[in-house]
C-alpha cells in the first residue's frame, strides 16, 4: 500500500439564501426590499475546523445569518451592493482572523399594487421581470463590486437572421433573414475598484444598464446571438465609466415555425413551436481595453448559469 497523503485545498463556509425582507415603514408609504443573502467566510485559520474539528475560531454560520438579518435593520438596504459591502466590512473587522469572504444577493422586486386608480401604500405584486444580483468579494485586502442580472427574458419577431454558417453533411438548418429572436439575459458587471465613491447610487445604475441592454436588444438588427451578445455590453460599458467588464451568457430560445402544410395552411411567420429544449447557449465576455483584468476574486463568482 502507498502512502497517500491529501492537504486542505481552497474552501470557504457561511450560510447560504437568507431570505431578508426589510420593510421601510417610517411614513403610511412603506418601501419593500426583499434579497435572498449568502455569507461566506475565508482565512488559514478555518483550516483547523476542516482538518480536526477545532471551532475555536469558525464564526458559526449561525451568526452570518444573525448578522444579514441585523444589518437590514442597522445599516439598512439602500442598495443590494452597500448592504453586502457593509456586510464584508463587518465580518473582517470584528473578527481579525477573517482574511476575507464573498456576499451574494439576489433581489426580488415588487411593484405597488394600484387601487382606486392610485398606487397603494402598502400592497404589492411581485414583478416578474428578472432578479437583480449583486456581490462583493473581499480578497488579498481588495474589495471587489460586482452587479447583475437573472432571467431578463426578452423576444423580438422581427430583426434577426441568421445566415452565412458552413453546411456540411450533418447541416439542415434553414438560412433565415427574419426569425424570432428569444433570450433569457444573465449577466454581471464588475466595477472598477476605485470609480465607485461611498453615497454612489448603484440603483440608479442598475437602472441605467438595464434600459442600455434593452435599447440595444430591441434596436440593433441582429444577424447572431453572439453579435447582439456583444454589442448590449460594449453599449454598457460605453454608458458606465465605472464598469469594467461584462459577462453574459444567453440562452438563443429557439421558435421554429410550424408546418401547418398539412392543413392546407400557409405560415409566413405566424405560428411558431417554442421550443425549450435544447437551446443555444452564447457566452461571452467584454471588457473595456486598458481596464485591469479580471482578479481572481472575480473568477470564483459562479457566472454563466
Ligand atoms: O444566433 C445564432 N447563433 C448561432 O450560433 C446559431 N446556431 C444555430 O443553429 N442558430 C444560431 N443562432
């Protein structure tokens, strides 16, 4: 028998989809923020909890969660980035062997509900749209910002093709110069270390990139997926002097017209079978010339889904 011998790799532990809803009810017009919260904790000295068991230094995931509750109250959530940002500064400061960690949250948004012809006070319907995401990392004594987006599902019926690809045996797909265009976009953007001041208002941002990815989306005529991949993040980095790169990955859900021939019907792109799987999958990356690349850090957020 060899002697085998294994060490301690890369780790890391905290508590993961806190589900924290903070309700601003100062005034009768009360403001919802609902974020699903993950805390987790790196540092050499968790090892020892991994190898022999020893808690003597492990802050119980327990307390992360206390804490993401906590900090709803006592901090606030201006925005999902300050919450998590006060949420890192708050686990390596009070505990000094923390060397660092990675906060995530996923928003959920809700718009008011409007009855008698008004906008309610304290009723609302959640919207469907998409799920914002944020988070920071704290690495090697930097920190790092990183906003986004989930299942922002846009179509266009019009403006896209798709032509020009090699055939060979194996190759049946119809040439198109007018098809559906489907998508569901999941993205991330990284900020700049040093662009983004305290007070910065990263909702008013996210806004911002949001309408940017949809102008472009709707407006650019689309001979790829991957064309229309890149051109929504250089639009993004082109409105943001903060963003350094982008990351999307975009599911091309594919509508096939469908053969109504054997009815005796004709179907110049009216009926369609929308088809959920397989789908495309287009990745990719921009990122603006001369920024510095993507840190470690970064690399470990998961990012195409
Ligand atoms: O936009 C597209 N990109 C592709 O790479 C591709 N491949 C395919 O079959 N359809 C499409 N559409």
């Amino acid at each position: 028998m060899t002697d085998v011998t294994v060490s301690l790799g890369a780790n890391k532990y905290g508590k993961a989809e806190n589900r924290v809803v903070r309700i601003y009810r100062d005034t009768p017009r009360h403001e919802i923020v609902d974020l699903n919260v993950t805390s987790q904790l790196r540092g050499q000295a968790f090892s020892d909890s991994f190898l022999t068991g020893d808690n003597s230094l492990i802050v119980a995931t327990d307390t992360q969660k206390n804490t993401a509750f906590a900090f709803a109250k006592e901090v606030g959530i201006p925005s999902p980035e300050e919450y998590l940002l006060a949420l890192g500064e708050h686990f390596v400061s009070e505990f000094d062997w923390v060397e660092g960690g990675l906060w995530q949250a996923e928003q959920y948004e809700w718009e008011r509900i409007t009855a008698g012809g008004r906008p309610h006070d304290h009723s609302f319907v959640r919207r469907g749209q998409a799920t914002r995401l944020a988070a920071v990392q704290k690495a090697d004594g930097a920190t790092h910002v990183i906003g986004g987006i989930r299942d922002l599902t846009v179509l266009k019926s019009s403006g896209s093709a798709f032509t020009g690809f090699p055939r060979d045996k194996y190759t049946t797909l119809v040439e198109t110069d007018d098809r559906i265009m489907a998508t569901s976009v999941t993205g991330r953007w990284r900020f700049l270390p040093d662009a983004v001041a305290a007070g910065f208002d990263y909702n008013a941002l996210y806004t911002e990139v949001v309408d940017v990815m949809l102008e472009v989306f709707a407006s650019v005529h689309s001979l790829a997926l991957q064309q229309t991949l890149f051109a929504m993040g250089k639009a993004v980095i082109e409105a943001r002097p903060e963003i350094a790169e982008v990351r999307f990955a975009m599911p091309n859900k594919h509508h096939f017209v469908y053969d109504l021939s054997p009815f005796g019907l004709d179907n110049p792109n009216e009926v369609f079978y929308a088809a959920d799987r397989p789908y495309g999958l287009i990745e990719g990356t921009i990122a603006r010339d001369g920024a510095a690349p993507a840190p470690e850090a970064w690399l470990d957020i998961p990012q195409f889904v």
